[in-house]
C-alpha cells in the first residue's frame, strides 16, 4: 500500500514534465505553421480584384465575363549553384513557392505574367545547372489547367547583351514557348511579348530576328485598328487581329533617367532614386523605347528589372508600370499586380506580400517568451514581487 502510493508521488513530476513539452511543442509547432504558412493566406486573403470602371463609355458588350483576371510578378531570381547559398535558396524558394500557390488558391487569375530574370545564373549556368533549376521552377509555379503561364525573359535568364547567345536564347525559349514578337490574345485583348535584351539596336542576329518579328506584329495591329470602310493596299492580305490597342510585356523599362519620379512604400530606397540609369543596362535606350512606341502605340506598358516599384507616362498618355521583386532575397516587402483587363480598359491593384521584418519580430517574440516560460516552470525566474522585496530589504540593511 505504502509502496503504490510513493510510486504515484513520482510519477507526478514526470508527468508535469511531458505535459509542459508536450505544451512548448504545441507552442513552437503553432509558431512556425503560422509564420510558415497560416500568414500568406491570412495577408493574400485582404487582396481584391480592382473593379473596371466602365463609365459613359464603355461597350455593353464588355461584362464580367469578358473581364480578363491577371496576375503579374517580376523577378523570381532562382539561386543557381554557383553564388546561391543553400539555406538561403530553401528560403526563399519556400516564401515564393507558399505565396504563389496561395495567390492562385485565393484568387483564380485566368493568367500569370512573370516579366523575366526567373533565374538569376541562367546567363551562365551549365546545361545540368539549368535543367535542375528548370525542375525546382516547375515545382514552385505549378498551376492548374484553368490558369495560363506566360514567361517573359530577362538578362539573367540569357545575360546581357553582350553575353546573350542564340544557345541561350533558344534554351529558353524551348522551356517556356517564349518568343519575342509574339501576340497573345485572351479576350479580345492583345498582349505583346518583348525580349527587351534584343532591343539594343546593333544589328546583331537575335536582335534582327527580335526585331523584324515585331516590326511584322505592328503593321498587322496597326492594320487590325483601322476602320472596316477605310482602305488600305498595304492591309488588303493581313490577318486581321482584335481591334484592342496592345498591352506591351518586357523585362526592362522604358527609358528614364531615373527613379526620382517614383513615389510608394515599394519605390526605390531615397539613396537611390537619384541614381542616373544607364541606357541599355538599367533602362532600354531612348531610341528602342521610341521605336517600341511608335510600332504599338500601347495603352500599357508593364516591365520589371530594377526590382522597385515605379508608375510613369511616356508621351503624356502611355503608363508603364515597373513591378518590384517577387523574391524577398531583394526585398523587405516583395508583392505582385493584380489586373483586371477588358478589350478597351483597365484596373490595376497592387497586393503586397508578408513583410519579412514582421515574420521575424514574430519570431523573436515567441522566442523570448519561450524561454521565459522555460525559466518560470523551473522556478529560475525570480517573481518581479519577490524581487523588488530583496532590493527594498537590502536598502534597509
């Protein structure tokens, strides 16, 4: 009888001591599936889709169900072997892969633009290099059957121009079905993709070929937009397109002479909104930008690259809008665009993504009141009551 009885007495402790792991394990799993998980559909989930204002306007052909639901993003930068750490790829691949797979879960765009630099060693990784970095992008930017991918390239993707070659060009156009010069339309609205890399104006054979792709895709828009009883020989044999005026979709912006213009949570750093761009490098140069609009006349023009946000009107009339980083490798507070898209309008709305200051400070919270608790249920922490009592008697004394 005595026996039983003190073998309960042990037993207590013992069992106190899994109930408080089992409770610190309940703690630090809840922390992590929220920082890890729980947060980006708790953050997407305040996002909405922009309403298209129709006005007096605005054709009653154009309903809801003519209204195209995009997703733009820029700048993934998957590390390669060469410079990407692998704790920090882990990272930041699991912060881009949660965003995006919750993004189309919570929102259902009909289509995803990524406006280029998806990889940031593509310009010189090897051919097993590629191909892994190919399989890990598949795996993160995986999407269902109702929605479309459209990848634009960047110079990390196939270097700068003086690094650009027709291997490196064709590799990724043979992943991605990319190719400068081509239309995509969705709804009546016309969407035409630039290799912004080609677009350097020396005559070299991708920027040829780049070129004369667009210059042939103008003429049959230009030709598209023209009224039915207005002739035109040089019209007569074209296929016609949506009468839409093109959304332009490029890696680098148009010119400008720097980002001190831009304004946002999301804009440039102040230190470096005064940097001059330089041509063909930061920006494309004058002359192409020029030439871009002059071919297309577009009523949009979206671009990434300088991993900031920024809004501009070229001519007075044309916006372009600079989307930042997806990667928080380049920013405290990555986000996409949404847009809603009709065949003569447009609404642009911007969703940001979980800040990475704010997961950490979650972190170091918890952190700190871990161990607090830890202190506490080993009466290592000295009660604030017990302890202000010590410093008073020891005064008297």
């Amino acid at each position: 009888m005595l026996s039983s009885s003190s073998t309960t007495v042990k037993s207590l402790p013992l069992k106190k001591r899994l109930c408080f792991l089992l409770k610190l394990v309940c703690f630090v799993s809840s922390v992590l599936i929220f920082c890890e998980f729980l947060i980006y559909y708790v953050v997407i989930f305040q996002c909405r889709w922009p309403e298209v204002k129709g006005g007096a306007h605005m054709d009653k052909k154009e309903t809801s169900t003519s209204v195209l639901k995009a997703v733009i993003l820029a700048d993934t930068h998957l590390l390669g072997e060469i410079k990407g750490h692998w704790l920090d790829k882990l990272r930041r691949e699991w912060q881009m892969e949660r965003s995006f797979q919750t993004a189309l879960w919570l929102l259902q765009p009909d289509i995803v633009f990524i406006l280029g630099d998806v990889f940031d060693e593509g310009k010189w990784s090897s051919p097993q290099a590629w191909a892994d970095d190919v399989r890990r992008f598949r795996k993160m930017f995986k999407y269902p059957v109702s929605t479309e991918l459209v990848v634009i390239v960047g110079n990390h993707d196939i270097g700068f121009h003086y690094e650009m070659t027709t291997y490196k060009v064709n590799r990724f156009e043979k992943v991605f079905n990319f190719t400068s010069g081509k239309l995509i339309t969705r709804k009546g609205i016309n969407f035409v993709i630039v290799n912004s890399v080609a677009m350097e104006g020396d005559g070299c054979a991708v920027c040829r070929t780049s070129e004369a792709k667009l210059a042939a895709l103008s003429h049959k828009l230009n030709c598209s937009q023209q009224k039915p009883n207005h002739s035109n020989k040089r019209c007569s044999d074209v296929e016609k397109l949506p009468a839409s005026e093109p959304i332009l979709l490029q890696h680098y912006p148009l010119y400008r002479k720097s980002d001190a213009e831009c304004s946002g949570e999301d804009s440039a750093p102040p230190e470096e909104k005064n940097i001059p761009f330089k041509e063909k490098y930061d920006v494309l140069s004058q002359e192409a930008s020029q030439k871009l609009i002059w071919w297309f006349h577009p009523r949009l023009i979206l671009s990434g690259h300088t991993h900031s946000a920024c809004e501009v009107l070229h001519a007075g009339k044309i916006p372009e809008i600079s989307v930042p980083s997806f990667s928080w490798r380049n920013r405290n507070n990555p986000s996409f665009i949404m847009g809603s898209i009709t065949p003569t309008r447009f609404s642009l709305q911007k969703c940001f993504l979980p800040y990475e200051s704010r997961v950490f400070t979650i972190y170091c919270a918890a952190g700190a009141l871990l161990v607090i608790l830890i202190l506490a249920h080993f009466q290592l922490l000295t009660p604030p009551f017990y302890f202000a009592q010590r410093l008073i008697s020891k005064h008297k004394a």
